[in-house]
C-alpha cells in the first residue's frame, strides 16, 4: 500500500526519529532548526501538551524538516494534526479504527506494537512497519530478534527507553529501521534555547549506523 511504501521511505531517512515534547510554543521553530541543522529532518511531535499542534503548524515551516504527530490515540488525533500540517504519525498502539482512519486520510502511520497479537492485528490493516513501544519494557533486543523469526516482513522502529549508548545494538538488528529517542531534546537544553548542544546531539544521532 502507498502508505506502507511512505512509512518506510521515513523510517530511512535517517537512524533516529526524536520524540518531541513542546511546552512553549516559541521553542518549536528553533528546535527543529537545530536538528535539521545536525541531520534529523524527521520529527516527531507528541500530543502530549496543549502547544502540540501550534509547534507542528510552526515546525513544518521549517526548510527540511519532516513533522509529523506523535501519541496518537484515534481518528480526531489524527485529522486534527494532519489539518496543523502534519504529514506523517506515530501511535503507542494499533485498533483497526486508527488504521482505517489514517488511510481515509491518506496519512503514513507508523503503529505501535509490543506482542505477536498487536503484529497481527497491524499485518491485517496493512501494516508491516511497526513501532516496537515501549522497547525496553517490552523485551528490548531479546524480544526484537524472536520477532524477527515468524515475521520476516515486519520492520521495527523501537521506542522507549533507547538511548545514545543502546541505540547502536538495536540498529544492529536487521530488521530494526530506525529509533525513537528523546535523548536528542533535553528538556533543560529546550529550555535554556541551548540549540547548539541539541545540534551537536543530532549530528551525533544521525550518523549511528552508518558503519554497522
């Protein structure tokens, strides 16, 4: 499906898709200046605060970034953020109403999953690339490499839990696409407008994986 071809033309874009919390508006374009500055054009905003959707209507302003929402719950979660300008999003989980929805809207989805039941329901949808939330918890690597033996079509995008350190080994993974991480936005760095620290993270970030 055209979406599922979007979904992964996303997830290769680069090795870490930061999951973004924005509290003040007025650091939304500056944040994702700094990461587009560092190589992270793909972004993730959570609708996790009220200034949610004016930072993805701000951030997609932005020359090179890539915005799309992230926790989203149902069908007005997404339209809502696809009306701010959002061309992709993210979901902790995966109902057969959010699948149908985000292709009515013609909306890449990258569900989540976290047991062989929540692969299967997302396979019936349409769905071969899947978040892996949350990661760790979920069973990390362990957990990533037995999935890899029944679902030999399904690629993962873990999320939770994965830092800078442990991002490398699930990279590894073969059929690990790319990472979630929040590392790449202290929430003091935001604060302070230290945007050359959240550069010099992303440029970091971007290039994990380019040697495994």
């Amino acid at each position: 499906m055209n979406t599922e071809l979007n979904v992964r033309d996303l997830m290769t874009t680069g090795p870490v898709i930061p999951v973004i919390v924005i509290d003040d508006p007025a650091t939304a374009v500056p944040l994702a200046e700094a990461l587009v500055a560092g190589g992270i054009r793909v972004l993730e905003v959570t609708l996790r605060t009220a200034a949610a959707l004016d930072a993805i209507r701000a951030m997609s302003a932005v020359d090179g970034a890539i915005v799309g929402v992230g926790t989203a719950l149902d069908g007005d979660d997404l339209a809502r953020a696809q009306d701010a300008g959002a061309r992709f999003a993210v979901s902790p989980g995966y109902t057969d109403a959010l699948g149908k929805r985000a292709s009515e809207l013609r909306m890449p989805l990258l569900p989540g999953i976290a047991t062989s039941a929540d692969i299967m329901r997302a396979r019936d949808g349409g769905y071969t690339a899947v978040k892996f939330f949350p990661a760790v918890q979920a069973g990390g690597i362990a957990m990533l490499k037995a999935l890899g033996g029944p679902f030999v079509d399904t690629v993962f995008c873990p999320t939770g839990g994965v830092s800078a350190s442990s991002a490398p080994d699930f990279l590894a993974l073969p059929n690990v696409l790319c990472v979630g991480g929040s590392w790449l936005c202290p929430k003091q760095a935001v604060a302070d407008g230290d945007w050359k620290a959240i550069t010099a993270l992303a440029s970091e970030a971007s290039t994990l994986g380019s040697t495994g």
